[in-house]
C-alpha cells in the first residue's frame, strides 16, 4: 500500500496573494507533493494550504514552506482576527493511508528538529506530538500571541519550546507543530455584528467550557462584512458531527434573538461528513454511501463492492472473512472476531435506528434516534478498523519472538520488544472491549425509543455487543499473562473489572 499523509500548515498572511503564492511554490517544488487547496482571509490574516504525498516528501515541502514564510512575513507588523504565535503557525501532520498515527508523531518531531537546525525558529510541539499534557491542546501554546509569548518565554520555565532557544525568532515568532487525525474548519457566520455574541456561542459550545466533546472554537469579528463568526475546529468529526455542531449553534443563537446566515468550510473536508450532514438534515430513508455517484464509480473501477446488493450475494461478501479466520493461520483470530461481533451489533443498532425513525409511532423521537444513528455509525467503525489491528497487533508479537537472541544484548533487546509488542496486542482489544461496552448501553437506551417491531433486532444487537466485550477481554487477559510490567497489568485488570461490572449493570437495568 502506498503511504500518504496530509499535512495542513497554516501562515500568517491572508491579504498578499503574491507572498501566499510564493509559499505554495516552494511546496510545490518538491516532487511527489501535491497542493490540494489553498484558502486566504484577508480578516483573519491567514491562509490554510493543504499538501498531499509520501510522508519524507510532504515533510520537506512544508520545511520549505516554512523557511519561505520566515522570509516573506513580520509578525511585528501582522494584524488580523485569528490568534498566532508564527510565520508558519501551525504545521500538522496527518495519516491518510499506509501511515499511523505513531508514524506523523515521529515525522512531526524530526521535522520540528530540522526546523530550528535551519531557520533558528523555536518549536513547540502539540496534539499526538505533544511531549506534555498541557501542549496537547494548541490553545495553551498559543496562549498570549506571538506579543505575550515572546515576554513569558524569557522568564518562564512553562514557556519555553520544545526545540531551540527560549526566545522568539523576531520575525517569524515559533512553530507548533504536531500530529493529528482529520480536522474539519468549519465557521458560522451570525447576522450580527457583536462579536460578544459570537464568543458567548463558542463558550457554549466547545469542549473545554464543558461543551461538545472534540470541538474548539471562538468568537470572531468579520469587519469587512459587518458581522460575528463562531470559528469552530472539529478534531474528530465522526464522533460530533458537524450538522450536530451547526445545530448547537444555532439552538444558542436564537437565545440571543440572532440566526446563522451562513456557514463556511476552510480548506478540504472528507466525504464521509458530507454525507453524514445530509443523512442527518434530510432524513434520508435507506440512506446509503453507494448511493453517491461517485462513490459508486470509484467502487467499480476498483473492482471492489461497496455494499451487497439486495440480491443473494450477502454469503459471496462474507465468505472471505469466513475462510480467512477458518483458515490453519493464527490471524485473523479470536480478537478480530470480537471486534467484527461488536461491529455487527452497531450495524445492527443503525438499522434498528434509521428503521425507526421512519414510523410515525416514533416521529416524537427523530431526533434522539438521528443521535444513535450517528453514534452506531461511529463505532461500526471503529470496530471495523479494529478487525485488521488486532491481527496486525499479534502479528508484530510473533516478529518480535523471530528477533536473534545470541548475545546479552540481542537478548535484552529481543525481550523488550516482545513486551512492547505484547502490551500493545493487550491495548487493542481492550479498545475493542470499551467500545463494545459502550454500544451495549447504548442499545439498552434505544429499547425505550426504538419501533416495536425491532425489538428482536435490538436483542440480538445487544447479544453481538456483550459477545464482542466478553471475547476482547478474554484477549486483553491472555496477553497479560505475559506481560512482567505488574503496575500496567493491574492497571489492565482493573479495567476489564470495571467494564464486566459494567455489563452486568447495563444487563440488569434492562431487565428491570
């Protein structure tokens, strides 16, 4: 498989095409990168370019991105709405395919290094890339701008980088940069002029205020256009939607007696959460990813199905995975299978939802099961993904016990990566575990909403989900069992306790 990353470098200029051009140039100069898109605003003085391509490639086009940037920008005389602590502000790395998300960690870190190696600009690292817990969320580094930063870095030890010297290049400030899972920039435009407005809404919503989990967001004045925005970052948009953060904004909106008059996307957008918005506002009945043209297209010239036709052929699909775990091979096992039961039990809790809120019986609960549908969706997917990583997890065990083992070192080696390869075979069914726990409660919820007639649907979801929990921690377990670290195992143990304990009060609530 081809190894893609994405990476998303964001720069301090949104009003100078020419100098923006010269950025995108530089990028662009590297074989193997492609330039996706490229957006400018000229309120927030700022521009998002987004770059495709093998990792090493991408890497050294946003270095070169970088240092371009350093000579076009001064962030002395810079102004705009949007917060910045840099030239090159934020340089993300994130994986696409063949890449995990371990993979962008370790390019982000090496590309920070060689960042201050070259220009001398200070790096700060953030999100998976974070080397502290309180750098993980980009907010906390660039607190106080590149102004107030510049002042802290000279006489607090909290503030100073990551790589290089505690000041402050004095032109292009420093970099963040990190590693990340897809991120939506998505901005609501309000027919109102107060800004306040718009930062009591972000307030609300985001989730360090205690608002929607994986959104960040704030208030932004739009001068130009006489109007407020609510500038929002998705970070994970399968588990809160966008169409679900639209919503909230405009529920908070209307208690101030305003409305969104639009909504902006910056940069790319998978779509899958195009898709997801559409499902969700439309109510399609039966709605299905196939249904998209070009979907469909890519299927078929791929030669891979998207989806079984309602025609016979639902053995023909299962058939490979079938043989592939029946097969004298150790992967796919019983972890896989645990993972695929619980993934099942999602797929069948959307059906019983999207079923559900067709009936006029249940019109008076379309909203909460559009929720489920949402949530089930996610986690099918989740448990799907988590089929090939628990056989890719036993497979690096088996590599780690083929490593040579002649001297005390080769040794010493050889048995630390058979732990390292071990406690990671233990980490992901316990994943599968937690999320097949939580689809069980879940399910439990929808028995109070869901059509009468889904019921025994609902019940074999629910056994699906329980199977898939049990079989994931009896995989977690028979790792441990090798494991010599004694704090991870108990901490491990205690887990797989509180998750059965879990089951058995998700059970009992039901039954009552």
């Amino acid at each position: 498989m081809k190894r893609l990353i994405e990476c998303v470098p964001n720069f301090s200029e949104g009003r100078d095409p020419s100098k923006v051009d010269a950025i995108v140039a530089a990028m662009s100069s590297v074989p193997g990168v492609y330039v996706l898109d490229r957006e400018m605003d000229a309120d927030h003085n700022r521009c998002v370019i987004t770059l495709a391509g093998e990792p090493d490639a991408v890497a050294e086009a946003a270095l070169l991105g970088t240092g371009k940037a350093m000579e076009l920008i001064d962030l002395t005389k810079h102004t705009g709405a949007h917060p910045r602590v840099g030239a090159t502000d934020v340089l993300p790395f994130i994986p696409i395919a063949g890449v995990t998300i371990e993979d962008c960690v370790a390019l982000a870190r090496r590309v920070g290094h060689e960042i201050w190696k070259r220009y001398r600009i200070p790096v700060f690292f953030y999100e998976a890339a974070a080397t502290r817990p309180d750098r993980v969320n980009l907010e906390n580094v660039r607190r106080g701008q590149f102004e107030g930063l510049g002042e802290e870095m000279k006489h607090n030890l909290d503030r100073q980088p990551d790589v290089g010297e505690p000041k402050v290049h004095p032109t292009a400030g420093v970099t963040v940069v990190g590693a990340r899972k897809f991120l939506i920039a998505y901005n609501v435009n309000l027919n109102t002029s107060d800004v306040g407005i718009a930062n009591k809404i972000a307030k609300a919503i985001r989730y360090s205020s205690g608002g929607l989990r994986y959104v960040k967001s704030m208030g932004v004045e739009l001068k130009a256009r006489g109007l407020a925005q609510v500038s929002i970052n998705l970070t994970d948009f399968e588990q809160t939607p966008m169409h679900r953060v639209y919503a909230m904004v405009k529920r908070e909106a209307e208690r101030y007696g305003v409305m969104p008059v639009g909504s902006e996307i910056v940069g790319l957008i998978p779509k899958k959460a195009i898709e997801m918005a559409a499902d969700f506002f439309l109510q399609l009945e039966d709605f299905s990813p196939a249904q998209v043209f070009e979907n469909k297209l890519e299927a078929a010239l791929s030669g891979v199905p998207m989806e079984a036709e309602k025609s016979g052929k639902l053995a023909g699909l299962a058939r490979p995975f079938l043989d592939a775990v029946a097969s004298p091979a150790a992967t796919p096992g019983g972890g896989s299978v645990s993972a695929f039961a619980g993934a099942l039990a999602a797929a069948l809790g959307q059906m019983v939802a999207g079923l559900s809120r067709k009936k006029n019986s249940q019109a008076g609960y379309a909203e909460q099961l559009s929720a489920a549908l949402d949530e089930m969706r996610r986690i099918a997917d989740e448990l799907t993904e988590a089929i090939d990583r628990d056989a890719a997890s036993y497979d690096a065990v088996m590599a780690a016990f083929k490593l040579p083992h002649g001297d005390a070192q080769e040794t010493q080696q050889r048995e630390e990566a058979i732990q390292g390869a071990t406690q990671g075979a233990a980490e992901v069914p316990m994943k599968v575990a937690t999320r097949a726990v939580e689809l069980f409660e879940r399910l439990g919820q929808l028995e109070g909403i869901a059509a009468a007639s889904m019921r025994s649907d609902l019940q074999v979801a629910r056994l699906m989900a329980e199977a898939g929990a049990r079989g994931a921690l009896a995989n977690v377990e028979i790792n441990l069992e090798a494991l010599t670290d004694a704090a991870y195992v108990a901490s491990m143990r205690m887990k797989i306790s509180a998750l059965r304990e879990r089951l058995g009060n998700a059970t009992r609530a039901t039954r009552a």
